[in-house]
C-alpha cells in the first residue's frame, strides 16, 4: 500500500520537550520505576522456594535484567526514539514486531500502576483509615495532574520521592546488620519436593515458580528508554543513565534480601505484607519501624509516578506512529502528551476497582517477559542485519549478552504460568486481542512505512515548526 508523505504539521503537534533530562534524571527514573518493589512482593518468592531458592531465582532475575539492560543501552544510544522497546523492534522486524513488542510493553505499564494503586490504598488505609475508590482517583488525578505540568518539574518530583523511599531502604539496612544471623536465612523446613534440601527446602519446582517474585526486584527498569526524545545526550545519556539505575537496584535488592530474613528469619519474611516494617520490629526498632512505614509509601508512589510516566510516552510513540488512534498523541504547549496520560490512567483506574492488585502485577509481569523476549531478540537481529549502525555505546558481550537475555525471559514466563495460571491466561488474551487490532485495522493507518522514515522524520523536525503550538500550555487539538 503506497502512504502519502507525512505532514510535517502532524509532527509539530507531536514533540517532546528535548534535552529535559541529562543521565542522573534518567537513572532516577529507572530507580523510580522499580524502587516500590523492595518493600514488598519479592519477599513471597521466599514462601515459594525457601531463601536459598529465591536466591537463586533472584539471581538469575538480577543476570536477565542486567543482559537486557546492557543490550537497551546499546539499542537507545543508536535509535533514541520515545518507543523505548518498540522502537528497536520496529527497526529490526518491522511494523508487525514492532507492534507486538510495544503491544507487550503496554499490558505492563498499563496494569502495574492499577496494582500499586491498590497497594497504595492498603498503606494509606494501614496510617490514615481510609481506602477505596476515592483513595485511587485521588493518587491517579494528582499525579497524573504533575505530569500534565511538564516533564522536568515532574522528574524533579519523582527524585524527591524515590530518594524518601532509598533513605528508608539504607536506614532499615543499618539498622538490621547487627541482628543478622547467617542461621535465620535456613529456619524452613525441608519438605519432600524434588531436590530439596535446608538451603531450597521447597526444592527446583519452589526455584521455578519464585522467578516472578525475583522480577519484582528489578520490573520496569527497561522504561528508561523511553525517555530517549527528552534526554539531553541520549548517545552518552541513556547507556549511563540506565545501566547506572540498575547496578543501584542490584545493591538495594542484595540489601532488603540478606538483611531481612537474616535478621527476622526466612519464614516470617516470606509471609509479610511488610517486610521491611516487620522486620524492623521483630529486631526491636518500632520507631524506625513506623517512619519506614510511612516512607514506604513512598516507594509505591515513586513506581505509580514514574510507571504513568512510562506509559504516557510508550502510548504517544504508539500513537504517533499510526498503531493507537493518533489523537492520543497529541502534545500541549509543554510538549506533554496529556491524551496519553489520560485516557490509559481512566482505563488503569477502572481496573483497580477490582481490588485485585495480585492479579493484575502477575499479569503485567507476563507482558513485560514478553517484550524481553522480543527486545532481546531485536538487539541480536540489529548486529546481524544492521551491523554498520552507529552504536555509540556498544554492549559488553554483544549478542551472547542478550541471548542470555532472551532465554532467561522465555523460562521466566513459564514461571507466571508455574505460579498462577490464571494471570498467564488472561494476559495471553489480552495480547490476542490486542494483536488482532493491528492486523484487522490500525496496519493499514501507520504514519511512516519504514522505522528508518519514522525516525528521520522525528529527529529531523525542529522545534515549533509551524508555530501552532503555543507557549501557554494549552493544548493543541487541531489534526
């Protein structure tokens, strides 16, 4: 099908505000992503496996994430497109990989912000009394409502909170490192699973079915490059940015991990709501216990913020492309995406009213082990067909480093299924039907026919080309 060219006044409707954010932002915001998942979730692997068995899901989580992490690097550096992982997919398998990468990207980012909201409200309830509908409308107005003011201020106030949330991390770990005892970590006892022993005491199926839980760790840090369009140098930005974000989250995971069963035991910690306060109290800290309570609100507001954030941009990048209804990413004069940030926060608050936050995280981690997968895969088909692309920083390992990547995601989906059934099933439906929106309609609306022509088009308009976007912040709606 032959498209007529772009009008170069669709895109000035569709720009981000660049050079917003220099590589300490970006790391902030890749801490932000995943910094609620310390204070709990993670911990349930350890009802799972036992703590030497959730060790060793943990750690393969941790070498999966930092293969990918390393391999986006190379990937944002070379293609800094707001579509993070859609962008890189598209660029090495085409509008159709492309798609169901992003398709993917968006369960996750779509569903993980109703889950914490949910888990906001049980916090709040737990300080304040009062939880329900109008607890999520409130957290889901607010704060979408800090994103519609700009990008820079609200990166600023999302490193405000994710610093409250690290404070209470490292206070919890100096705290705790008197108590420790090597003997807590093994206080479970060995059943009669296959392979099990003191150390896995729920054997290999217990390593299988807590390799969701190590994800929690480390889930969403693959957003930052989707803030490649706002970063200031996203050639030198986005490899330091996010690759500094995740050695920071392998120390803060090696922290809460260690440290809280082996001050209060495995077993009292793989049964928490609140691992971090319960802990602190099993050890004789109730002061420290309350404060962390409260800062660890915190932590879920940090990763509720800066998921909407990551949603907003991969629907905008969706959008302007032709996949989503281009409505949705249109820009105001503050270069915000505020369609973008709307309409998925109606969609996300509508789902929290379900109450189901367990559900809905497991089911956003089957998209985002999906769109690992095809990640992955998008850095090894990129060095073998597009070998002479400018890569200004290249992966340590090349593609041996994202073939690890991409087998270690495949055996973490199987480990959803292996855990919850359910969440596998209904998120496969999700991307069935999501998947047949594209072939049935929006593959014939795309904007540009190659990823090379849409990303020319982006990196190539200047700013304020036609001069219909003004400078007050109100939106343009105009098509």
């Amino acid at each position: 099908m032959t498209q007529p060219p772009v009008d170069q006044a669709y895109l000035a409707k569709r720009q981000l505000r660049k050079g917003t954010a220099g590589w300490l932002l970006l790391a902030g915001l890749g801490v932000s992503y995943v910094i609620s998942g310390d204070f709990a979730g993670w911990n349930f692997g350890i009802a799972e496996a036992g703590w030497g068995g959730f060790a060793i899901a943990a750690c393969l989580m941790a070498l999966m994430y930092l293969a990918l992490v390393l391999s986006l690097a190379e990937m944002s550096a070379a293609i800094p497109a707001a579509g993070g992982g859609y962008s890189f997919a598209r660029q090495a398998m085409g509008p159709t990989g492309g798609y169901l990468t992003g398709l993917a990207v968006l369960i996750e980012y779509a569903l993980a912000p109703a889950a914490i909201v949910i888990f906001i409200g049980s916090a709040v309830e737990a300080l304040l009394g009062i939880n329900g509908p109008m607890v999520y409308l409130l957290f889901y107005a607010v704060f979408i409502g800090i994103h519609l003011a700009g990008v820079g201020e609200a990166l600023k106030v999302m490193m405000v909170i994710s610093g409250l949330a690290v404070f209470a991390i490292l206070a919890t770990a100096v705290a705790l490192i008197g108590n420790f005892d090597s003997a807590n970590l093994f206080d479970i006892a060995p059943t009669d699973a296959a392979g099990a022993s003191t150390f896995m005491p729920y054997g290999w199926y217990g390593i299988w079915a807590a390799l969701p839980f190590g994800m929690w760790l480390f889930l969403a840090v693959e957003g930052v490059p989707l803030a490649a369009e706002e970063a200031k140098d996203p050639a030198r930005d986005m490899p330091r940015g996010i690759i500094a974000a995740m050695l920071f989250l392998l120390f803060t995971a090696l922290l809460v991990v260690v440290l809280l069963a082996g001050a209060a035991g495995a077993e009292m910690i793989g049964q928490s709501g609140v691992p971090l306060v319960d802990a602190l109290n099993a050890t004789g800290n109730p002061t420290l216990a309350t404060l962390v309570n409260i800062l660890g609100l915190a932590g879920l507001v940090a990763s509720f913020f800066s998921i909407i954030y990551g949603y907003s941009r991969l629907v905008f990048a969706l959008s302007r492309a032709g996949y989503l209804p281009k409505q949705l990413s249109l820009t105001s004069g503050r270069k915000v995406p505020y369609l973008a940030l709307i309409v998925p926060g109606v969609f996300g608050f509508l789902a929290s009213l379900s109450g189901e936050g367990d559900l809905m995280l497991a089911m956003a981690v089957v998209g985002a082990t999906i769109s690992y997968a095809l990640m992955a895969l998008s850095h090894i088909l990129l060095r073998l067909k597009q070998p002479d692309l400018p890569r200004p920083y290249k992966t340590p390992g090349g593609i041996v480093t994202s073939s690890i990547a991409l087998v270690l995601a495949i055996i973490a989906l199987t480990g959803v299924y292996a855990f919850d059934p359910r969440a596998f099933n209904y998120t496969i439906v999700l991307f069935i039907a999501g998947a047949a929106y594209y072939f049935l309609y929006s593959k014939n609306k795309l904007v540009a026919k190659t990823a090379e022509e849409e990303f020319a088009l982006v990196t190539t308009l200047p700013e304020e080309l036609d001069g219909s976007v003004p400078a007050d912040g109100v939106p343009v709606v105009k098509l």
